[in-house]
C-alpha cells in the first residue's frame, strides 16, 4: 500500500514536471505559429486627415519561408502595394483612366505568393469617405514561399518604399512582431508630427520679396530609413487656405512638396485632374496661368509635380510644373479644391474684393 502510495505521489509529481515542461516549450514554439502571418500598416493620418505619414510601418522586416505579412490600409489616402520583378521598369500608378491601376500589369487576389518570379499588386486601397460604423479596413495578405530580399512599393508614391528579408525556416529570426509593432508606431508619430510642424515652413518664396498672394499647395519630406527605402511626411492642405485680394490681383500657388501630385481647381471637378484644363495657359517661365471671372468657371491647373530625381544613367528628366497663377477681373468667393486630396479636407478659397 505504502509502496503503491509512493509511486503514484511519483508519477504525479513526473506528470507536473512533464506538463511543465510542455508549457515551457510552448513558449517558444507558440510565438513561432502565431507570428507566421506578420502585420504591417500602410500609411497612418491624423484625425482631421490632413498630416498624412506615406509609409509602410514598418518597412524592413524579417520573415522565415513560408510565412506571410497581412498589410492593412486605415487612412482615406489611396496606396498600393506592390512587388515588382526584380528589373522590372516601375508603372504608372494609374493608366488612361484615373483612379484605375495599370497594375504590374493587372491586379493579383488577396494571398498571392511571391518569389521574384512574377509581380503580385493591389489595386488602390483606402478606407471609404464615410465608412459605416462597422466597418474595417482593407487589408491585402502575400506568402514568400522561397528565401530572398524582396523589395516593395505604393506605386501612388514614388518614395515609399519597403524590403522583406525571407530566411530559411531553421535561421533565427532578427525581431519579432512586438519589436516591429513598436518600430511602427515610433516611426507613425515622428512622421505626423513632421507633417504637422510642415505648417511653420509654408512661406513660398514669393513673399520673401514683399508679395503675399501666393499660397502653397501641400508640403512634404522624403525621410531615408535603413535597409527599407524612403518614407514620406506630407501636409495635405493649401497653406494660407483662404486668401483675401482685390480685383485684378493675382494669386500664385505653389506646390512645396517633393513627391506627391496637387491641384489647384475650381468649379466642376474633372473625371480625370491630371491634365490642365483648356483656359489654362502656360507661361514662358514654366509655370501655368489662367483668368478666372466668375465663381462658377470651371479651371482645373493640372499635376503641379515636381520632377524625378534625376538618376545615372538614365536620360535627364525635364522641370516639374509646380506654380499656378490666377488673375481675378471680378469680385467674388471663389472656392477651390485640390481634386487628388479633397477627400483628406485640402480646399481653399479666394476671396476677392472690388
């Protein structure tokens, strides 16, 4: 009896000691299964929309073959993501109509994989204008199967760009997700509070030489991370939003930020806002003008981009058009919009007195 106690307190105690061991096993083994699928946001906003951060968060991680990364598009920016084959020349981010991308070419389903072979892309993603109060955001999942270093990109933004490094399941991993969760959310705060403090540098060059009817169109910053690309803070707003002058005056916008397309339009927004409108006249130094006379004219500036950088070895691009004058005959309140960006609130008014 004594003997048959002992060996059951025995097998107790060795049973504790094994699930023990089992829960401490897990440990490890548990971080690895959950984190297969890896979490990355694309882009983050303020609450009025108007700092927008253009950037993957994070933009460089660490993944075994086999896993896959969930990325999720919360802001009403419109981004892609996209994996092009390695020397593969990048698309436009959108073709003959706008608002509708070319791809690479063609848009690939939700849990594509990719390997380098052929490119994987979304279309364009964004949250809706008015999204329901259940509603979430999109997202857009991509396996790796094979070990490599797979860039990738918003072909809306030129300078946002990420780099997936895939090692073989048996490599240790760099990081884990609590480590880019962190990374993230650094990254999203540093980037909206350098698109808000944008606001103290709006002064276009103009008014430095005692002419204050001049407004700029957006502002921005490309800032270089390591081992990822670039990533961009922008302020989504006309800076001196309402301006007040007199009839005959005339009001020059400026573009301020390096890589994102503005424009200045009035009236009926276009289907398609990258061309200038047909009353919009260029000038012999290079900027665009046009006379508005009435708050119900249609005018539409254009892209007002600036140019690529230029890049050894290929063929030097020419001047971005990033000024719009608009001379004002007649009083008036002459409301406008940039037509890419007046869903993030970027709108402004003329007001023009006799």
């Amino acid at each position: 009896m004594s003997f048959g106690g002992q060996m059951t307190a025995f097998s107790f105690f060795r049973i504790s000691a094994i699930f023990r061991c089992t829960l401490a096993l897990s440990a490890f083994i548990i971080p690895q299964l959950v984190q297969a699928q890896w979490q990355v946001s694309v882009g983050a906003e303020s609450p009025n929309r108007g700092s927008q951060a253009l950037a993957f968060l994070t933009n460089e991680l660490w993944v075994h073959a086999g896993d896959s990364i969930l990325w999720t598009f919360p802001t009403h920016e419109r981004h892609t993501l996209t994996f092009l084959k390695p020397g593969q020349t990048r698309p436009p981010g959108f073709g003959p109509t706008f608002g509708v991308p070319v791809g690479c070419p063609g848009l690939t389903p939700d849990g594509s994989s990719f390997d380098g072979s052929a490119c994987v892309t979304t279309g364009v993603l964004l949250l809706p204008e008015d999204p329901e109060p259940t509603a979430t955001a999109p997202t857009y999942s991509v396996t790796f199967p094979a070990a490599g270093n797979f860039k990738f990109v918003c072909l809306i933004h030129a300078d946002m760009t990420g780099v997936v490094h895939v090692v073989d399941a048996s490599e240790t991993l760099p990081q884990y997700q609590d480590f880019y969760d962190r990374e993230a959310q650094g990254e999203q705060v540093l980037l909206l509070a350098d698109a808000s403090r944008l606001e103290g540098r709006r002064t276009p060059r103009n008014q430095d030489r005692g002419q204050s009817n001049d407004v700029a169109v957006g502002i921005g910053e490309i800032v270089t991370t390591t081992g990822g690309g670039s990533q961009t803070a922008s302020l989504m707003r006309f800076l001196g939003d309402t301006i007040v002058v007199q009839v005959g005056d005339t009001v020059e916008w400026t573009s301020l930020d390096p890589s994102i397309n503005h424009t200045v339009t009035f009236g009926a927004e276009p289907a398609d806002p990258r061309p200038r409108s047909a009353n919009v006249q260029l000038t012999s130094d290079g900027a665009r003008q046009a006379v508005i006379s009435s708050p119900t004219d249609s005018v539409n500036s254009g892209f007002l981009s600036p140019a690529p950088q230029d890049r050894a070895m290929l063929a030097q691009s020419s001047p971005g058009v990033t000024r719009f004058r608009v001379t004002f005959p007649s009083p008036g309140t002459f409301n406008y919009i940039c037509a890419v960006h007046d869903q993030l609130g970027m709108k402004g008014k003329v007001i023009v007195h006799p």
